[in-house]
C-alpha cells in the first residue's frame, strides 16, 4: 500500500524536466541551428525527431564522459545534431548552445508548487548539470533548497548509481534521513525512476511529458520497461494538491 504524501518528510528533484522546461529550453536553443536547413527538407526535422536525437548523443556523452563539464557537454551534443543532420555549424554556435541553460524556462507551475511544497517537506535537487548552470536556473524556482547535489559535485550522470549513493549518504549523514524519509520526485523515467527504485526509493512520477497516453519520448531516453511508481501526476501543481488535499481530510 502506498504511503501518504506527508508521511515523507525530504522530497528529493530532478530539476530539468521537472521544474525547468527544458524541452522547450533546448528546442528554442537550437533553432539557429535549424534554421540553416534546406527549406524544403525541414518538415522532416519535427520537435520529437529532433529532440529524440539530442537525447541519444546527451545519454552517450553522459555515460562516456561523465565528469565533462555539462557546458562542453552540450556543446558537444550540438556539433554532433550538426554532423548527424548534416547541418554547417561553428565552434561559436556549439558555445552558445552549450551555455544556453539559464535562457531555459521554468514550468509555469513550478515555483507556486515548490513554495507550497516547502510549508512541509525538505527540498533537495539531485542533478545532471554543472553548479553555474543549476544557480542560474535556481534563480527562476522560488524557493530556497535545503541541498543541491549536482552531476559536477558527484563526478558522474544519472542514472548511474553513483549519483545516488551520493545523495542517500549525504542525506543520511547531513540530516538523518533513511530511505523511509525520501520521495523522489522527477519527470524522466531514464535518468531517475529507474535507478530510483534500483536504490529502493519511494518515487513520484511528474509525467510533464503525458506518456502515460503516448510514446514519444523528446529530450529522455527511452527505458525498455517503464519502472514502477508510487504516484503520478500529470503537473507539479497537481502533486501540492493531492497533498493538500491529504492534509485538509486529516483535519
């Protein structure tokens, strides 16, 4: 039986994806890129194949190079969409992209959820990004998080293991949580549900992308199984309300 929302006292992020709209961030960020196709061939390059494919080279890149920087990252992910595309690109071009994060934009509903979400619960980030780069995105999320934990800090991406030996340890020696505290909070079912549960996580899926109703995956790897969730909301503003909701029925 699933436990109640507030039997948990730390809620643990993913940030891009999550709290940041970084589909729509990248999809933006990628548009001079776009642009110097041929006209006539650009109703094949959709959102989804596009942003299917810079999910490919990211996971890649992760995996083989898990303590590059994520700016050198991303550059590198946008000179390879030019290579695979064919596309002409530049060193300045790969750059710009690389430092694109802090244009991402915040999901409407994330900083009123995150405040309301902080009356109750720890906040902490566990991400796949550089310190700079998550500062800058912080800025957009309204609240103060009780840690942050980054794939620069932890020398490894999501989902490897690493990341969340990091996070349990730090939580544990920090601030006393068990596993029994934690709720893992996050949209990708790749980079965090799996390993979530691989790590015995109670975990809430922000299903921002609706793949409960389709399979298109956008920016995240595909996962060969879907992994199981405790809960599912479609926003995070929905998950504040379920909590809500749970609080004003207990009196």
């Amino acid at each position: 039986m699933t436990n109640s929302l507030n039997e948990y006292s730390v809620l643990t992020f993913d940030c891009y994806g999550t709290l940041i709209d970084w589909e729509s961030g990248i999809w933006d960020a990628l548009q001079p890129l776009l642009m110097k196709i041929n006209p006539d061939d650009s109703a094949s390059f959709t959102r989804d194949r596009v942003l299917g494919t810079f999910a490919k080279h990211e996971s890649t890149l992760q995996n083989d190079q898990p303590k590059m920087p994520y700016p050198d990252l991303l550059a590198n992910v946008h000179q390879l969409l030019a290579d695979e595309f064919q596309i002409q690109t530049t060193e300045d071009m790969n750059q710009i992209f690389g430092h694109s994060v802090p244009h991402w934009p915040a999901f409407p509903d994330t900083a009123d959820s995150l405040r309301e979400l902080s009356k109750h619960y720890k906040l902490v980030i566990l991400s796949n990004i550089d310190n700079r780069g998550f500062a800058a995105s912080n800025r957009k999320l309204g609240v103060t998080f009780d840690a942050i934990y980054t794939a620069e800090m932890i020398g490894s991406y999501k989902p490897d293991d690493r990341n969340f030996r990091f996070m349990l340890e730090k939580l544990r020696e920090d601030f006393g949580f068990e596993r029994r505290h934690i709720l893992h909070t996050a949209q990708s079912l790749h980079h965090d549900h799996v390993p979530a549960r691989k790590h015995n996580l109670a975990n809430a899926w922000i299903d921002r992308q609706n793949l409960v109703e389709k399979s298109s995956w956008g920016a995240t790897s595909a996962v060969e199984e879907r992994p199981k969730y405790d809960y599912l909301f479609p926003t995070l503003q929905a998950m504040a309300n379920a909590l809500q909701a749970e609080l004003d029925r207990e009196g």
